[in-house]
C-alpha cells in the first residue's frame, strides 16, 4: 500500500563507478535545487525511502524480521520511509532509536509521524537490538563531522556486535562523508546506498572498511540540478584503463616505447629496483636501463636479462651522464638507501627530463633534497607523504584527498598516494581516486613495482598526470587479477608481472597474426 512511484518512472540505481565524486557542499546545493523544482521538499525523502526499500528487497528478499536505526535528521527521516515500505510488505519492523533522538525538523517529523499512524512499532534503545535478520542504518548522515559519543557510539557498537547484514543508508554511521575519517565508533555495512551522487569521502581511506558494496540512488535528479556544480575528484575503474592503452601500431619499434632508466638498489637491497625494472617492461617500456651496485648485477641478469644492467660503485663514474641523455624517463628511489651512494646519485641524476620518485627518493626530498627539474611523479605511501608535509601519518590518512592535494602544493608535479583508495592530484587537474587494489598489497616491493609501471607509462608517451592515472590503475588492477587467483594474502610484487601484460593490452590484441587472419 506505500509503492509510491516516481513521475517518469524509478530513479536509476547503479554502482557508482566513472562518476564524479562531490562534497558535503555540493551534494546540500544539488538536494536543496532538487527540491525546489520538484514544489515538495518531502519528495526527495520519500524517493529516498522507496530506493532503500528496493535496494533491501533486492539483496536480502528473505529478510522478514527488520530493524532500522533511525537518527534525528533526515537520514532518520528516509529511514522512517523505508520502514513504512517494509511495513507495508508485511515485514516485521522496528524503529529504534535513542531517547535524545526524537525527529527534528518537519521532514523527520512528518516521516515519522505516517510510520506510526500505519501502526509501526518504535523503541528506544536500551543497551541491545531487537531479534532481527537485517539492520537498516538510517543513524547519521553527510551532516556528521566528529566522533560520535556516549549513547550513540553504544548504538553503533551494538550494531556491529549483533554480527548481521547492514544496510547503510547514504553514509555508514560514523564515517566523514567528506574526507572518509573515521575517528570514533561507524558502522561496519555489508551495503551502502547512496543517495543523490557519489561522495568523495567514501571511497578512500578507512571509510572503505565500512561501506561495503557501494550503489547509488540519483533519486531521479535533472541535470538542472547539478547545473555549475562540478565533483571534486572522479572514480576511475577497470573500464577506464582503455583511456589510455589503445593498440600499437603496426610498424612499432622499440625506440617508440620509450626508455626508463631504472635507479637504485644499494647493498642489500637488489631486489627493489629489479621489480621496478621488470615492471617497466611488462608494462611496455621500449628499453630499461639499470643502474645498481655491481654486486646485483650477475642476479638481475640471470632473472632479466632484457634489462641492460650498469654497475656504479663509485659516485662521479663517467658513464652516468650518457645514460642519463639517452633516457626518457629516470624512475628512482627503489632501494636506494639514504647513505652517501644513494644520496649521491639521486643529486647527480637531478637534471632528468621526467621522473618518478619512489621510496628512499622521497625521504632524501624530505630531508630537503631538490625534486629533479623535469616533469617529476611522487608516488607515497601514507608514512612518506607524512615526511614530506611534516605532520603526522594519521593526518595524512584523515583526509587523503587534502593531504594529496598539499603535497602538489608544496612539491609540486603529480602526486600518487598509495593506499586504500589511491589518490592521483596534479596542480590544475580534478583529482582521481582508484576503485581498485585489495589489502595484499600491504607487502614490501609492491610500490617498487608502481615505480616501474608509471615510468613505462611515462616513457610511452602518456603526459605525467596520465601515466600515473594509468600506471597506478593497470598496477592495482594487475594485483586484484593475482589476488583473485590465490588469495590476498601471500600476495607477491612479482605475481603481478603476468597481469600487467595481460591487463596492459587491448583484448583485440591479445591473440597471435595468425589466428586473427584466418
């Protein structure tokens, strides 16, 4: 009796990868518009409603006994609605909530006031849910911006301990909508429904261990509505990678490919720039050059042997510089050290073209060291990024996008932030953020490898801010292909060597001559 249907049909409901990704700003701008043209503020809610109650019935059509968490505001109020569909359906319902959560505002009001006249049940929460299968949680919304507390970080906590599927509405309770911190108590969700458009905060950074699977509801907006309003970073997904990996020509030669000169590799620590090296290949460098102590080099040939290897024990050695002119791209920093051969060489290597600095090539540019004076790509991970801008690691990680957005500030070129949702920002370009990589790739030599990719990119002609769009996503890709294989954990730098070429070219590609002419 509450399948109340959209003018034109339902709203759209889809995964809301290669979309933009907007702030708390612009999502109230596009609501509050949206709302004006349609004459009802309370229709955007009760859309809302009726998009949850779809989204539930869709994944969990079972579920008869429900209860929905319902907050104070508006993301209480779209709760409301859907209990009233689920109610309607004949579903047993509880709304809980907290003594000091009555509805404020009319829409809760009002949302909450045809709940009860169809007869639903509420209660206030006492420390426990009631027995359910499914866990609606309509708590807080894009409003919230600090740790919840007291009684309503016991509700979450509750949440979480009964061990069932959630259901977020919007955003998982306790998480910054905004920036993706979690600074207290959130829901853990099984699935989250989005409402409106896709927000920036919910796809990086410690909100990705509470959204779970991710859909969004456009609650069926005009583009009148989002008129002058621009995201603030975009998604990229598998399907982006074809923006940039387009078939060779047919009368390639290696010298198009490009060339990478691969710098690193001090005593003990070999095995960091030959991942680099081999990556560059795999990822389709014409030519990779390596420069590393002569105590790797008979091991890299043996494991490599298309990569031309240089040995340099003694800094001022002659054959730097021809090397240095014949390369297109410098990648540098995979186990370079921070001593006297590694600082060395990252001074002497300061006038390269293009390159990408990894690992010990960021912490000597910390430590106050000159970027080099051509186009340069930063690629750390959060604890570097932490050097670079001189706060603390949980700093950078509470706000990836700003945090990368200050390093292009201070350092300038194109930043790469590795981690959970990695982040790529350059001066003057809309910052994108990778729906891709899992946690196996929590393992030493995994940006060694990233350091490679993004130079073979570089060196195929991709302009800097492309080659790390790119690199980094062919690269996280690369390791969600191996993970699938085997699992995440064990996962190593050198299972994505395969990948990358494989993911690294056109599927019209990828069978021989002959079999394409029969």
């Amino acid at each position: 009796m509450h399948a109340e249907s959209f003018p034109g049909g339902s709203p759209s409901v889809a995964a809301p990868s290669g979309v933009g990704l907007f702030d708390v700003a612009a999502l109230r701008a596009i609501e509050t518009r949206a709302a004006q043209r349609l004459g009802d503020a309370a229709e955007l809610m009760r859309r809302a409603g009726q998009s949850a109650w779809r989204e539930l019935l869709a994944h969990w059509p079972d579920a008869h006994r429900i209860v929905v968490v319902c907050g104070p505001g508006n993301n209480g109020g779209d709760g409301y609605e859907l209990a009233r569909h689920a109610l309607g359906s004949g579903r047993e319902v509880v709304v809980v909530r907290l003594p000091a959560h009555a509805p404020r505002g009319d829409l809760a009001v009002a949302a909450a006031e045809r709940y009860r006249a169809d007869g639903g049940r509420e209660q206030t929460f006492a420390g426990g849910l009631p027995d359910c299968e499914l866990v609606v949680d309509a708590l807080f919304g894009i409003g919230l911006a600090r740790a919840p507390e007291g009684e309503a970080a016991a509700l979450i906590e509750a949440i979480n301990a009964a061990a069932l599927p959630v259901l977020a509405l919007d955003v998982p309770s306790g998480v910054d909508a905004a920036t993706g911190s979690v600074a207290g108590a959130a829901v853990v969700a099984q699935r989250t429904l989005e409402f409106i458009a896709a927000k920036a905060g919910l796809v990086t950074g410690a909100a990705l261990d509470h959204v779970g699977i991710r859909a969004l509801a456009d609650l069926g907006l005009a583009t009148e509505d989002r008129a002058g309003l621009e995201p603030v970073a975009e998604l990229l997904t598998s399907a982006d990678l074809g923006r940039w990996l387009r078939p060779r020509r047919r009368d390639s030669h290696k010298g198009r490919n490009g060339r990478v000169l691969c710098v690193g590799g001090d005593l003990g620590h070999g095995g960091a720039i030959l991942l680099a090296a081999e990556a560059a290949l795999r990822s389709g460098a014409g030519l990779v050059d390596v420069v590393t102590r002569s105590a790797h080099l008979a091991a890299m040939l043996a494991r490599r042997p298309e990569a031309m290897v240089h040995a340099v024990d003694a800094l001022g050695d002659a054959s730097l510089e021809p090397m240095l002119a014949a390369a297109e791209v410098l990648a540098i920093g995979p186990g370079l050290g921070q001593g006297t051969w590694g600082r060395g060489l990252f001074e002497a290597l300061g006038a390269a073209r293009c390159a990408v600095l990894d690992a010990d090539a960021l912490n000597l540019l910390a430590q106050g060291a000159a970027v080099p004076s051509g186009h340069a790509v930063l690629t750390p991970h959060p604890g570097e990024a932490a050097r670079l801008l001189g706060r603390s690691t949980a700093d950078v990680q509470g706000d990836r996008l700003g945090a990368a957005a200050d390093l292009v500030a201070r350092h300038g070129g194109v930043v790469v932030l590795k981690g959970a949702g990695t982040v790529i920002a350059a001066r003057g370009r809309r910052p994108c953020v990778l729906a891709a990589g899992n946690p196996g790739m929590a393992v030493g030599g995994m940006g060694d490898v990233l350091c490679g990719v993004i130079a073979a990119m570089l060196a195929q002609g991709l302009p800097a801010f492309e080659a790390a769009c790119c690199g980094a996503l062919l690269h996280s890709l690369a390791a969600d292909a191996a993970a699938a294989e085997a699992g995440e954990r064990g996962l190593l730098p050198s299972d994505l060597m395969p990948w990358l070429r494989r993911l690294g070219n056109p599927p019209s590609r990828s069978f021989p001559e002959s079999a394409r002419n029969e």
